[in-house]
C-alpha cells in the first residue's frame, strides 16, 4: 500500500512553509500514517533529521543547513535559536573551522540536553541578542560573532570578523558593541583584544593569516587593498596588502580563485601589468601552506621592505 496522493499534496503544502521540513506529529496531522512515515523513509523519499522530523525536499545534495536546523529546533520548542557556528554558517560568514555536521543550539532550559551531532549551549541570550532569518530563530551577527570570540582560535576569530564585516553581515556599529557581547563572560579579556584586529577591507580568511603574520613579526602592512590606477585599460587593480612608500606588495593566493590553469595565466598577466604600473614593484605571493611557517612569509618581507 503506498501513501495517497492527497496526503503528498497536503506534505508538501505544509513543508513549503517550513525548508521542507515537517515533524512527526505534523506528518500524522495531514494525514500520514506512522506506517506510511516508515515506508517513505525505507524508500529514501524521506529523509529523517533529528528524533521526531523528516526532510521531505527532492535532490540529491539532500538537506540543506537550513532544513536541518528548521528539523531541529520544531522538536526544541520555541526557547531553542540556532548559536555559534551553526548561527554563523547561516548568516554566511566564513573563515571558519571545518563543518564537522554539529549543529548548535543556545537555550536557557535544562530540557533539551546535547548529544550526537547536537551541542546545546545552556546560556541566556537577552532578547535583543536574537533574531530571525528567513524564520530560523538565530543568535544576532554581533551575538553570534562575540560568541565565537570566545570558543575559537586568534587567527580563525579575527577571520570570522573580518568575513562578517567585509560582507556586511557585521556593521560597523555592531563591531563597536562586541566588548558589551563580551563582559562578564569567561575569556572576555582575551577576546576583546582580538577585537580591534578586524578589518572590513580582508576579502579571504588567508589575506587574514597573512596580515595577522606581519603585525606579530612588526610588519603590518599600512594599505589593505592597495588600489593601483591602470589608466589605459579604464580599470584599477589591487594588491591585498600594501607598503607602497617601499614598493612592496602581498598576493595571497588561495587554492580556489588561483588553482586553475586559467587563473596562473591570469595572475601572470596581471603580475606584469603591476609591474610596469609601478616600477621596482617587489610583489611576493603566499598559499596556506607558507601560513604554517611564519618565516616563509616574514623573510622575504623582510628583504623586500630592506628591514633587519
């Protein structure tokens, strides 16, 4: 016996609403039986995500973050926002740790307790610390990034709020309320310093790990996005980090915009486009793998800059 077509209609009706999530009791209430939920399920038409909710969407990349949030906070209660990364992977800021599946929820009870693939962070958030996005209830970017503040590495914090801040999802004026997020919280001190690193003009986390590089060897660069005039083209080019009273220049080059065939090509022709704009132009370039030795950045710099 297969399920009716006027209960799939009325599944997906419902789930629309919700990033085609719907929990077991909904699924009961529009007409499916618990022996048609099992089935579906067996089948892979439906895919369960938490104790209690279904992902009933089509595709093969399957449930989304979103639908997987939205399947675990319509069995937490109404208490229960999303926190932390998971509040940060939604609101899109990156520079992140790598996505290991945990989604995190903040809530002041004791009622929903963390477990596999769940982290509950037992905290109060005041009401003007949280907010909704596309109806998922979140922690606040400024909320959400004052957290992590908290929870994550120098290096990766200070890429989270440059991400945050360079696509906006971080206003100024929020960036300025930070040390309020912080006060009174275990490892404020600590974070709040990292606070004032942040810069809007990053445009990568390996731009961050670059110049967090340079100011702990005495080097920041003075100009982030040095902007370069290339009148007979009608364009302006850009290098990531900047000295230019010294002529020297940072590129740095992630596996992503600057792996393919195309892109070596590409950054060559700009290389020397960049060099005959400014003569004497001393631009030196780095990958990930030269942010695990500091010195395969600052020596060079170095050199370039003429300082001991």
């Amino acid at each position: 016996m297969t399920i009716s077509s006027e209960v799939l209609r009325n599944v997906h009706a419902l789930a629309a609403s919700q990033d085609r999530v719907l929990t077991t009791a909904q699924l009961r209430e529009v007409g499916a039986e618990r022996a048609d939920i099992r089935r579906m399920i067996r089948a892979g038409q439906w895919v369960p995500l938490t104790r209690g909710s279904c992902w009933v969407g089509r595709g093969a990349r399957g449930p989304s973050l979103r639908a997987r949030v939205r399947g675990l906070l319509l069995t937490c209660g109404s208490q229960a926002m999303a926190a932390g990364l998971t509040a940060a992977r939604l609101l899109g800021i990156q520079g992140l740790p790598p996505d290991d599946g945990t989604l995190h929820l903040a809530t002041p009870h004791d009622t929903i307790r963390s477990r596999q693939g769940v982290h509950i962070h037992r905290t109060p958030v005041p009401d003007h610390a949280h907010t909704t996005l596309r109806g998922i209830p979140l922690t606040t970017p400024a909320r959400t990034c004052a957290d992590l503040l908290l929870q994550l590495p120098r290096a990766e914090a200070v890429s989270m709020l440059d991400s945050a801040l360079h696509q906006g999802v971080l206003t100024s004026a929020d960036h300025l309320t930070l040390p309020t997020h912080l006060s009174g919280r275990p490892g404020a001190r600590q974070a709040r310093g990292w606070v004032p690193l942040a810069d809007a003009r990053a445009e990568s986390p390996l731009e961050t790990r670059i110049r967090l590089i340079c100011l702990d060897g005495g080097l920041p660069p003075p100009v982030l996005q040095w902007p370069i005039p290339d009148p007979e083209r009608g364009r302006t080019l850009r290098i990531d980090l900047g000295w230019p009273a010294q002529r020297v220049g940072i590129e740095a080059d992630g596996q992503g915009p600057h792996g393919t065939p195309q892109a070596l090509y590409q950054d060559r022709f700009r290389q020397n486009r960049l060099t005959t704009l400014v003569p004497g132009l001393a631009l030196l370039r780095f990958t990930w793998a030269d942010t695990y030795r500091p010195d395969n950045i600052l020596i060079p710099l170095r050199q370039a800059l003429q300082r001991p």
